[in-house]
C-alpha cells in the first residue's frame, strides 16, 4: 500500500513559469537577436513559400482584361525533435552555496517546508537553471548534428555524441548544403588564414590473393566486404557498401572515400586539419599496402586584414533580395578581433553602432554585426578546430528555431523527494531548426 503525504511544489503558475523559465531560455535577446523563434510547433508543420510573381503591369492597349503573372507555392517540412533537462539539487548544499545568508534569519538546512518555498526556488534556482538551458539550447540551436561523434585522440571514434544528436543545427544544415551545392558556391566566400589548412589523404591498394574478405576500419568503426571475382571487383563492392554510410558520419569531421583507380581506396577529410585513423586487414593470403600519405595542418589565425576583405566580399555576393529584408552579420569572435585591428591600423574607429532589437550592436557598411564568441568556444572544444573563422550574412527571418517550449503544460516538473532530501526538476521541449530561403543567404568560411 502506497501513502501519499507530500504534494508536488512549489505550484508554478503561467506568470512565474514565463518570468523565471520561458523567457530567459526561449525568448532571450541572444537568440532574438540572431534567428526567428517559433514556439507554437508541436509536430511537423509545413512552411509556405510564396514566390512574388514580377512583370505583370502591361500597356492597355484593349477593352478588358488580359491577367499576367502567378505565384508559385513551395514549402518544406519541419519536425521538432524531443529534447529534457533533468536536475537534482540537495537541501543542504542549495542552503550553504546559494543562499547561506538565509540560515541567520532561522531557516534550516534540510528544512522539507523552506525547500518547498515557491518564491525562493523561483527567484534563485530557477533562473539559474534556464540560463544553462538557454545556453545550452543555443550551442545545439547552431552545432546540433545528429551524426557527430565523440572523439579519441582528436579523431571520431565511431561513438554519436548524444551532446550535439537530438536535432539538426544551423550551422550543420549549412555545411551540408554547401557542400551539396544546394546553396550555390557563388554564395560562399572563402577565408584566408595565416597557415593554410591541409586535408588528411591516404590510399590503400588492394592486392588479392586466396581471400575470403577484406575489413577497413575507419576511424573506429570496421567496414567489411566478402572476396568477389578479383581485388578490383571487391574494392568497388566495398565501396558501393559503405560510401554513404562512412561519409554520413562524424560531420564536418568526417570522410570522404572515393576509387582512383583500380582497387584502391582513397580516404580524404572533408575539411582541412582533420584527422582520422585508418586500418586495414584481409582474410587469405592477400594485403594492402599504403601510400599517398598527406598529414593534415590546422588553419592558423586570420590573415591580416581578412576580416574587413571578407565582409566586403560576401557584401558584394549578396542577392539583391537580400537588402530588402534587413540583412544582419553574424561572425565568430576570431573574426571581429581581426576587424579591429584593420580599423586600428587605420586610425580610424570601427564601424558606426546601430540598433538592433532595442540595443546597440556594431556595424559593418552599416550592416549590424552579431558577434557570436561561444561559436568559437564549441568550434575549438567539439569540433577539434575545424574551418575556425566564419560569418553568415542572412536575415533573421531567414532563420528559423521552433520549439513548443512556451506553451506546454507539462513541460516543467518539479517536486520534492523527503526521503533523498532532494528536490528534483525536469523539463521537456521539442525543438528543430532551418531556414527557409537559399538566395537569402551568403557564408564565409564553410569550407577550405
């Protein structure tokens, strides 16, 4: 027989779930600022895209009319994906690192009623909590990959990295799609730096024997094909196998395998700096042998004034389109630094502020700029400092994160375990990022 004597608290109400969980994780000038937010997307929603038709005013040459011109409807999908924040917090320690001043006025340290004080969880946990939700939604909101992989020794090892997995970020979307042409290269403008950075190459050649089957692991994961007619037949077998599935891993940390000839296999990094680990084996009497090694180098600090040559050129890109919908930069932080010292260099001050969302921000040809310094932080620390220096010239519009976060009822659960003398805290959201126009975008620094 169960008896219930504790009831869930403290009771939150719409007006303090808003002020203390909602708005500074979901709605805070950091994402504002950058991107469109959508809290009202429970599922998967279509996004209309209506083109604006043109040339349609004619001479009136006749009685009547003539009707010229027509809209095209497109529209893509989106999906939020469920993503959960759990929290454990311990009476004695919320007491005696948070708030200790409030012992002096008679509270105890494992007090079940003091911890079930609504107001001060409130006013002290919970916004501690959203503001490590908020930045952790933004750093998915940008890197989120479904496909990127935990690291050994700076190289993926085969292992998704539930950190990053949940849904699809910007930034993600953005390689892909370039890398893809579906945002056309004329849109991308590529960034100098001081160390030009190298793939990592590597080619094996198959020679057969009595074999049963050859395995190549790449970095951490064996991919393995059965012996068929001869090395050649096997090798494009192997390939057929397992392309797609090996260059779909580890992102922009990733590989690319191709043929160059015969029964070789070549593996390349996507991008410069990258490494990656390779074996091989056969089972018979048949090997491989390596050769064409090219160690991979990082991309160094920027070039001098490259900052300044790059904005200038992505301004240049730009479509027409684009300087109708407000256009905003957002660039890592490696980047603004290198602007400053071109402006300092010249004598001159940098760019004019201009507001931006009821604040001040710099500005660029008078196009403000949204320094964003955590981009680097996750550049350096997830993504072993691949392609550092970037910049997306784009309209908030343009970019979308939805989530359901703002109106769920269910969404935040708190309560208090009198046995563990722990108060616990979940809270569960969807959330899934796009944007919704390729001509309305320009990139710097999204590939070598």
């Amino acid at each position: 027989m169960s008896i219930f004597t504790q009831t869930t608290s403290p009771e939150f109400f719409k007006q303090s779930i808003s002020e203390f969980f909602v708005d500074p994780m979901f709605l805070a000038e950091d994402i504002r600022g950058a991107v469109t937010v959508r809290t009202d997307i429970k599922g998967t929603e279509k996004l209309n895209k209506i083109s604006r038709p043109s040339m349609i005013t004619k001479p009136k040459v006749a009685a009547g009319f003539t009707p010229t011109g027509a809209f095209t409807l497109t529209y893509q999908d989106i999906t939020v994906k469920p993503m959960a924040i759990e929290f454990e917090q311990n009476g004695r320690e919320f007491w005696g690192a948070i708030v200790q001043q409030l012992l002096a006025t008679g509270y105890k340290e494992d007090d079940v009623e003091q911890m079930k004080n609504p107001d001060i969880w409130n006013k002290v946990m919970l916004p501690i909590i959203a503001q490590s939700g908020q930045q952790d939604l933004v750093r998915q909101m940008f890197f989120a990959d479904p496909y990127h992989e935990l690291f050994t020794t700076a190289k993926p090892n085969g292992t998704v990295d539930e950190n990053y997995s949940g849904y699809t970020g910007f930034l993600t979307h953005l390689h892909r799609d370039l890398a893809s042409t579906i945002i056309p290269a004329t849109q991308h403008i590529s960034i100098a730096s001081s160390v030009t950075a190298v793939k990592k190459e590597q080619v094996i050649t198959y020679s057969g024997g009595t074999d049963t089957k050859i395995g190549v692991t790449v970095n951490g994961v064996l991919y393995e094909q059965a012996f068929e007619v001869n090395a050649t037949t096997t090798v494009a077998n192997w390939l057929a196998t397992h392309k797609t599935n090996l260059e779909n891993r580890a992102g922009i940390n990733g590989v690319i395998v191709t043929n160059p000839s015969g029964a070789q296999i070549k593996i390349v990094s996507k991008y410069g700096g990258q490494d990656f680990t390779l074996t091989y084996s056969v089972t018979g009497t048949g090997a491989f042998t390596s050769s064409g090694l090219i160690s991979p180098v990082k991309s160094g600090s920027l070039a001098v004034d490259e900052a300044d040559t790059t904005l200038e050129a992505m301004i240049d890109a730009m479509p027409s389109e684009l300087a109708e919908f407000n256009p905003v930069f957002m660039i890592t932080r490696s980047m603004y630094r290198n602007l400053i010292h071109t402006f300092k260099k010249r004598g001159t001050d940098l760019a004019d502020m201009v507001m931006l969302n009821g604040l001040k921000v710099p500005s660029y040809e008078g196009i403000p700029l949204l320094v964003r310094p955590d981009w680097d932080i996750w550049i350096a620390a997830s993504y072993n400092g691949i392609l550092p220096h970037k910049a997306i010239l784009t309209t908030q519009k343009n970019l979308l994160f939805a989530t359901d976060g703002t109106s769920d009822s269910e969404m935040i659960e708190t309560w208090y375990n009198p046995d563990e003398q722990k108060r616990r805290y979940r809270v569960q959201y969807k959330a899934q990022t796009t944007y919704l126009h390729k001509e309305l975008i320009v990139l710097a620094g999204f590939a070598d």
